[in-house]
C-alpha cells in the first residue's frame, strides 16, 4: 500500500495523471459529497478524479494529516477555492494489488460545498460531457 499511497500524493502534488490508470482498478467506486449514488467504474472514477484535482489542486492546497492502515488511507486537506476555506477527507481503499478500489470525499464547511458542488459541475461537463451527465 505505501507504494500506492505514495503515487497518490505524487499524481496530487504534480497534477499529472498520466499514471492514473495504473492506480484505478476496474471496479473502483467513487463517493462524491455532492452526487447521491455511488458512481461505479474506472473511467467515471477517472472523470471525477481528474476534475477534482483541477478544482481543488492548487497552490493552496495541502495534506494536514494521514491516518493509514494496511490498505486504507484517511488524508485530511485544506485549501481554498474561490476565496471560501476548504476543508475536506479523501478515505482511500487499496486493493491486494495496490490499485484504488473505493475513493470518498468528504467536504466542509456548507459554501465550500456549494462552491465545490458548482465548480465540479463545470469542470465534469466540460471534461465528460455525455458521460457527466449520466453521472448525475
């Protein structure tokens, strides 16, 4: 799993998912704070994993603190989107092969959500179009 968690902060910090795909296995699932349903998939994970480090992912954003076990991760960060402070969990689940089979995020405050909620709408349609949509 370090192995995994380390190309995570390495694909957050860098902003370059052009490893992505190794990280992701085929049944991932992805929890959104903003969608209701689970969202089921490697390339809808990608989708949301790519908008998320495009909405979220900047200068400001950084890693307060990491709680791990043998193949899970809890990392707490903060940024801040638009002027509104962030604070958010992304809970990792690796599988015994060291690929992501379950992501979820987890935001405060209320206008950070709405602001997330917003941008990540904009960002997905213009990432997926068609496949943002059904994701809805």
């Amino acid at each position: 799993m370090q192995d995994a968690l380390k190309l995570w902060h390495e694909l957050v910090e860098t902003r370059d998912l052009t490893r992505l795909d190794e990280l992701l296995a085929e049944d991932c699932v992805t929890h959104s704070p903003i969608v209701h349903s689970p969202q089921r998939g490697k390339a809808i994970t990608k989708l949301y994993l790519t908008a998320a480090v495009h909405v979220f992912v900047s200068d400001a954003f950084h890693y307060v603190r990491e709680v791990t076990s043998d193949r899970d991760a809890v990392l707490e960060f903060e940024t801040e989107i638009d002027g509104i402070h962030v604070n958010g969990v992304d809970m990792l689940r690796w599988n015994e092969a060291g690929q992501l089979v379950d992501v979820k995020v987890m935001l405060r405050p209320l206008k950070a959500i709405n602001t997330v909620h917003r941008l990540m709408g904009e960002m997905l349609q213009k990432l997926g179009g068609k496949e943002a949509e059904k994701a809805k």
